[in-house]
C-alpha cells in the first residue's frame, strides 16, 4: 500500500503516512535516489532499514520534494533545500515525514510492551491526565515518548536528556481532530512541553494511535500559550 494519508495537524504543517507493505524491488522502482543516499542504502544491512529509507523518499514525492531537496547536518538532522522543515520517522511496517514552514518534530513507533522495560530511562511517572485519557499502560507510555522523540529531533540539542530536561504537562483530549484523520482515531492526545536545560523552549504536541502504531508531533509554542 503507498501513501497511507495525509494529516494537517497545524496550519501548513503536513505529515504524510506510509504503510510499507511494497517489496523493497517495489519500493526502488517508486523513485531515484541522489549518489550520497544510495552510499548510505548500500550500507545497510536490514531490509526492514532499507524499506523504511526508501520509503521515506517515496514520502518525498508525495510532498512534491525530491532525494535532491534532502540534506543532513553534522549531527544528522534532515533540511530542506526549499526552506521548508521537515523532520522524519520509521517504526518497523510504518513511516512519516511532516513538512513545515516552521520547526517540527515528528515519531511514529510500534505499540509493544517492551516500552515497559525502559520507561524509568525517560518518564519519571505518567500524569494522571494521560492516565485518564489512555488507561493501557503501553499507550500512555508509547505517547510520552513519541512525544520527547518529536521534541528532541526539533530542538537538535546536543546532550539533551529524555528523562530530566524535557517536561511535559496539561495533557488532554484535542477537541478538533486534525484534517485527514478518520473519526476511529479520536482523540487526538495533546500535551505541552518545555527544554529545561540552557535556554527554555516550550512546545505543543500532538498524538494519535494509528492501528498498531503511536504517531506524535511537535512545534513550537509560546510560553503564554
């Protein structure tokens, strides 16, 4: 199956789903890749990586964006050539980008409970507005994380802590489900958040279970907001 859809989370902010059911022949066929990315696809050794890199490409095309608009910086965060911001995720049979003309942050990850096993490394405890919302544990923690994944790849912080420097509160139930989301998928979960270490940033998010998979997004937000 190709593009799975597409969501209109904020104003001109677009994430595009794609659920990789393709073979990975399928998958090359879908478009070309620029010589650096096909260094780094011959790489790699999993087809599981393989398909998820190629269908970020294919999530490319649909944005009207091309292997060639792509870049990474030092620290491997992606840019657009276009001016645009964009921010990329693969999780096992799924894969998102969302495009922006504003900083965002996007995770997509597989429900499973080996969440469990390493939440002490990056939640101190759930909120019980979480809790009331989502009473599955795997969920409450599978959307906290999402949520600091999504933080993290905005913020590009060196040394930036899940577990003491991102913060998240006010969580709730979002009223008005997001443009290109089927009624099953509400609620949409949102919380806010902050970076506590050096300058203060605080950040929306936005999150939503997709079938078997948890998809969170953030942006920027002001502090009286």
């Amino acid at each position: 199956m190709p593009l799975l859809r597409t969501i209109n989370p904020w104003p001109e902010a677009t994430v595009y789903l794609w659920d990789i059911s393709e073979t990975l022949d399928q998958l090359l066929a879908l478009g070309t890749m620029t010589h650096q990315s096909k260094v780094r696809f011959d790489a790699m050794k999993s087809q599981v990586h393989r398909k998820g890199f190629l269908s970020i490409r294919a999530l490319l095309h649909c944005a009207n964006l091309t292997d060639k608009d792509l870049y990474y910086d030092a620290f491997g965060k992606p840019y657009l050539h276009t001016g645009q911001y964009i921010s990329i995720s693969h999780s096992h049979q799924r894969s998102a980008i969302i495009v922006s003309p504003y900083p965002v942050g996007i995770d997509i990850e597989l429900r499973r409970p080996k969440i469990l096993r390493i939440a002490h490394k990056f939640c101190p405890g759930i909120s019980p507005k979480l809790r009331a919302i989502t009473p599955e544990t795997v969920n409450q923690y599978t959307y906290v994380w999402t949520a600091k994944e999504s933080i993290y790849k905005m913020a590009a912080t060196p040394g930036l802590g899940f577990l003491r420097d991102i913060e998240l509160s006010q969580w709730r139930p979002e009223g008005q489900v997001p443009t290109g989301l089927p009624s099953e998928m509400s609620p949409v979960v949102q919380a806010k958040g902050k970076i506590t270490k050096g300058q203060e940033r605080h950040f929306i998010y936005k999150g939503f279970i997709t079938d078997e998979y948890v998809c969170g997004m953030t942006k920027d937000l002001a502090p009286d907001n």
